[in-house]
C-alpha cells in the first residue's frame, strides 16, 4: 500500500508518482477533470484552458513557468483521452522547447480511498549539462504538484 505522501519514482526518462488519498474515486476523478481549475492551482502552471471537447477526448493548452522551465514560460499544447473515473491518457501536441511530453493519470480504488497514479515521460529541450538539475527540479514540483492535488481531493 502506497503511503500518504507522493512517492516519485524515476525509470530512464519515465516518472512515476503515486499517493493514496482517503476519498472515494468519484471525488478524486472530479478534482482531477476540473482541467482549469485543478490545473492553475498547481505551482509551475500559470495557465489552463479547454479549448476543444468532443466527448472524451479534449484539447487543452498549458503555459508552464517553474524552476525546472529556468523561469521560461513554455507554452505546450496536449491532447487528453479520457477514460471515465479511470485513466486520462495525455500527449503532446505541439510545445515550446519541448521534444516529446506523454503520460497518463490512473485512479484505482483500494481500501481506505483511491490510489492515484501519475505517469510522465518528458523530454526537453535543453542541453544535456542541464538535464540532471531539470530532473531534481522537476521531481521536487512533483511532489509539490501531487501533495496539493491530494489537498484538492480531500477539500472536495
């Protein structure tokens, strides 16, 4: 059983962070659809916004600016497939200094709340001298990022 507190995980360019939180999925699946909302709450992004919906699958654009952007404000376009209550599956679209951006969100009942998993593969562009401190960077907005999500869930 996952402890409380996200745990991230590194695997080549794959991170994986984890948390349980004690609330039902119904609830965690609606704090993490409020794309806009859930999303400008986070600490490295400065905007959210839907732009197209067709049933389960959205566009959504995200202007990032955090330590691990070096304080540049990214602009990153991603296409999310929904799976309800489930899985949100994400992939780049188009992005500013960015090679390749993918992942998934998976929420999975267990006793005691819902595990929620968030995998991403991201792949910048920055010199290779710099991708070590991008990672510790990234990893810690991570955790910040999962830790408010966890607080977002338990508000309802």
């Amino acid at each position: 059983m996952p402890a409380a507190a996200p745990v991230v995980r590194n695997q080549g360019a794959r991170t994986t962070a984890s948390m349980l939180v004690p609330v039902p999925v119904d609830r965690a699946w609606a704090v993490l659809t409020r794309y806009e909302s859930t999303g400008q709450a986070m600490p490295d992004i400065k905007l959210a916004r839907v732009l197209r919906r067709d049933g389960r699958r959205l566009e959504l654009q995200h202007v990032y600016q955090a330590p691990y952007t070096f304080g540049l404000r990214i602009g990153a376009l991603l296409e999310l497939q929904e799976t309800p209550k489930t899985e949100i599956r994400y992939r780049l679209l188009r992005g500013d200094r960015i090679r390749n951006l993918r992942g998934s969100w998976t929420l999975t009942p267990v006793p005691g709340g819902t595990l929620v998993r968030h995998q991403i593969s991201l792949e910048p562009e920055i010199p290779e001298l710099l991708r070590p401190a991008f990672r510790e960077l990234s990893d810690a907005n991570l955790r910040e990022s999962m830790a408010i999500l966890r607080q977002l869930m338990l508000k309802g």
